[in-house]
C-alpha cells in the first residue's frame, strides 16, 4: 500500500521548493538584465532562462496555494517574493507582453502613490514648507521622441516583439508608478534587520525619484505639477495613522532612527529636486537631457539599482534546497541534515539535477 505524505513535512517540503524557485527567478531576471545592458544582442538562452523561472513560479505558486489554502508563509518567504514583484516589475517593465501588471494592479499602484503624496503634504510635510519647486513653469513645447530610446528597447526579454498596441517607446510601467513597491521592499529589508537607511541607500532612492521625473516630462510628455510632489513625498510623517505592519507604517518607521528623525535625508532630497531645476533660459527637456546624460547618468542609476537588488538578494539566508545541493545548512550538524534527507526521501548528499535543470521535479 502507497504510505501518503504527513501533511506537515509535505508543507515543509512545497515551501522550501516555492522559496527555491522564487530565489533562482530573482537571480536569473537579474542576471538577465546585467547582460541585456552589457553585451548589445543579449544571449536568447539566458532570456529564456529568466522566462522559464518566472513560468515555474507561476505554474508551482497555483499548485502550492491550491494544496494548502489556508497556509500562512514565513516572513522571509513574503519578503522573497515581495522582492520578486519589484524585480520583475522593474526589469520588465518594457516588456508589456510578457509581465505587465493588469490594469488594476497599475490603477492600485498609482492611488497608493498619489495617496502617499497627500498624506505626506498633509501633515507637517508642506512642500511649500519643503522648498519643492514647480517644474512646470520650465515646460517647453517637448519634442520628447530622441530621448525616449535611452530608457527602453524595442523588444522584450522573452525576444519577441511587443504588441503593436503599444507604444514601443514608452514602459508599459513608469518608474513612477514602481517607487511604492521599491519603498515597501526597502522598508521590509530594514525591519527585518534591524537596520537603518545608510547614506548610500538615500542617494539612491533620491536618484531613483529624480529618474522618475525626468521620464515622466521626457518620455511621457506629462504636463501634470504634481509629478516632483508623488515622486518625493517620501519621508518621517509625525501624524502618519497607517496600521502597525503595514506597508506605509513600515516605510514611515524606516525614516525614524534610534531617537530622532534619520539624519540626511531631507539635505539629499533637497539637492536632487533643486538639481531638476533648470538654469535661467534652458527650457526643461534640455536641461533634463542634460542632467540625465551626466550628473544623473541612467546607466549608472540602473547599475546602482540592480547591485542593491543583488545585495538585498544575498544578504538573505538562501533557500534550504540550495543549502542542501551544496550538502551544508545553516544551523544544522552533518547528522541532521542528512536525517533530513531521508525525512525527504533522499538518501544522501549527492544531488542529481533533473534535464530541466532544478534538482527537483514535479
């Protein structure tokens, strides 16, 4: 008679093989990207690598919440995926065909972003208060098509061409509409660790909110005033009300030190928003062009990104199924782990890998 899997240790099991994949598509989507701006004509088999890990996500995330329903993850594995989201919404965000969020999920992004920005601006945050200029006075009549080439290719990461319906120009996902997701991921890392936001880290974030202006004037064509005021409104808000646990509480708290306010951020906010100003006489698309071809270089902001995803990453525990192919575990004697191999109906150290390449198959 066939002996059923103890619900438990199959729980067990399903979790560490959704941490696994979830971890191995954050890699390959990153490593992905380094090559797509590295080599011109990225590789096609490291396209469909990242392709196929996030298919495996998908297809094993159906499966794993269909067998256990009422499963609540460990905040790592919620992170780990948080962290997914972000990824693929940043390194696919050109690639509409393939990754693009519905149109409720988008519409759900930017409310949040829009929100934040009223919350933010109606507390002690006036941003009149903040010193935060009105771009819109330097709007010229923006001829925005040359620049647009700098921020995406024509094709997307799978290799196929996108779909005439969209404009090929333009991120079906605006940087703008990522900053949210980018902070909660920022957010969750520090209170998990016990951190706080370094210098590094706020130059970072400041650089990321000033790319988002330039692409929302130069790439979108956006005439909208409140654009600087939704790409900066992000800081320590004494009157913030969100709910202990949730994303705006913990974003909110990251901007809080040991006992005051997280010295820096409001000098390096205020040098990057003042940096969008043009010079008497340029109109903003030249002076913006200008700004993101030097001082505020996209490659170099896109490579300072992908190396904190990188970091974020790694300074993680890896996935017990890595630590397992490598036949170390963190915490755990020889004699334990290889209990646990049998636990697992593996009968030693040696790890075959399948023909797709995942030491596993389902």
């Amino acid at each position: 008679m066939e002996r059923s899997a103890d619900p438990l240790l199959q729980l067990e099991i399903d979790e560490w093989i959704l941490d696994y994949l979830i971890f191995s598509a954050i890699k390959a989507l990153l490593e992905d990207y380094k090559g797509s701006k590295a080599v011109p004509g990225h590789a096609f088999d490291q396209q469909q690598q990242s392709s196929g890990c996030l298919q495996l996500v998908d297809a094993f995330f159906i499966t794993f919440y269909t067998m256990h329903p009422d499963h609540h993850s460990s905040l790592d594995l919620k992170f780990r995926l948080r962290l997914l989201k972000f990824t693929v919404m940043f390194t696919k965000r050109s690639a509409p065909a393939e990754t693009t969020p519905s149109a409720p999920v988008l519409q759900n992004l930017r409310h949040r972003r829009q929100e934040q920005a009223f919350s933010f601006r109606s507390g002690d945050n006036d941003f009149a208060a903040l010193d935060l200029p009105d771009l819109t006075e330097y709007l010229a009549p923006l001829n925005n098509m040359g620049f647009k080439k700098e921020y995406t290719g024509l094709e997307s990461a799978a290799g196929n061409k996108m779909s005439e319906t969209h404009d090929p120009s333009r991120p079906a996902i605006s940087l703008l509409d990522t900053i949210p997701l980018f902070m909660a991921v920022s957010a969750a890392q520090i209170s998990m660790q016990g951190g706080t936001i370094t210098e590094t880290w706020m130059r970072l974030a400041a650089g990321y909110m000033a790319q988002a202006v330039a692409e929302q004037y130069l790439v979108y064509g956006s005439q909208r005033k409140e654009v600087l005021q939704e790409a900066f409104s992000w800081g320590f808000d004494s009157e913030c009300s969100a709910e202990e646990g949730s994303d705006g509480f913990q974003i909110n708290a990251m901007f809080w030190g040991v006992d005051a306010v997280v010295d820096g951020w409001d000098r390096i906010r205020d040098e990057h928003t003042h940096a969008l100003i043009p010079p008497a006489g340029v109109d903003l698309q030249v002076h913006l062009e200008m700004l993101m071809a030097e001082d505020l270089s996209i490659a170099e902001f896109e490579r300072r990104l992908i190396d904190f995803l990188d970091k974020v990453l790694m300074g993680q525990s890896k996935p017990l199924l890595l630590q397992m192919e490598s036949g170390r575990v963190e915490g755990l004697p020889q004699m334990e782990i290889k209990k646990l191999f049998e636990a697992i109906g593996m009968t030693g150290f040696a790890w075959t890998r399948s023909p797709s390449g995942y030491p596993f198959e389902r």
